[in-house]
C-alpha cells in the first residue's frame, strides 16, 4: 500500500532529479573544506518522504509516531524518534495538526485538520 501511494505521489508531484556537480577530468576530487553532503539529503529523504505519505494516507483520523515507525521500520530501519522528530517539525511549518495529548496524541496532515476558528 505505501509502495503504491509513494508512486501516485510520484506520478502527480515528481521528483526532482539529484544535483550534479559540474564534470571534473583533472583527476580525483580536492581535499578539504566541508562536506555537507550528509546534510543535503535529510530533508528528502525516501524515508521523510515515506512518513509523510502515511501521514497524508492516515486521513481524519490521523497516526501516531509509532505506528509511522513501524510501517517504516523494515524498509528504512526508521526509529521513533526520528519519526517524533519530523511530525515536530511538520506541526512547526503546518504541514501537520498534532490532536490530543501524551500517549493518546494523533497527527493529522493539514489536508485532514479541522478547520481552527479564527482567533481574535
């Protein structure tokens, strides 16, 4: 099923193809300097990618972390806290609703959020 649904997001969205340095004949790469490499791709990771599909899949009722994980778990060895991490990290920029408290707290994309009253 999240195989599936990763290709229907696949199929709509696309995917952007990886950067490519420019062509180098000179020989082996230089030494030194950063390499950001590893920072680059975290934030598309197919594993990321993959939670949020189930978020997205989860629908009104939502998911938890741990039920992320574990779907994630034998394809990308995903742990919960990383998975903890991204729905953090979703509930900051809007991407997903955090419902309800503690051990009973579900998270909802904001396809699937109750509309919020306007404050004020």
């Amino acid at each position: 099923m999240l195989r599936q649904f990763r290709e229907q997001i696949d199929a709509q969205f696309g995917t952007a193809p990886e950067p490519q340095g420019p062509e180098r004949s000179d020989g082996p790469p230089a030494v030194g300097g950063l390499n950001l490499s590893a920072l680059r791709g975290e934030q598309d990771s197919p594993a990321k990618q993959a939670a949020l599909a189930l978020l997205l899949a989860a629908g009104r009722e939502g998911t938890g972390a741990s039920a992320i994980a574990r779907a994630l778990s034998e394809e990308h060895g995903t742990s919960r806290q990383t998975v903890v991490s991204w729905l953090r990290d979703w509930v900051k920029d809007g991407t997903a609703v955090r419902v309800g408290e503690g051990t009973k707290a579900r998270y909802l994309h904001r396809q699937h959020a109750p509309e919020q009253p306007p404050e004020g």
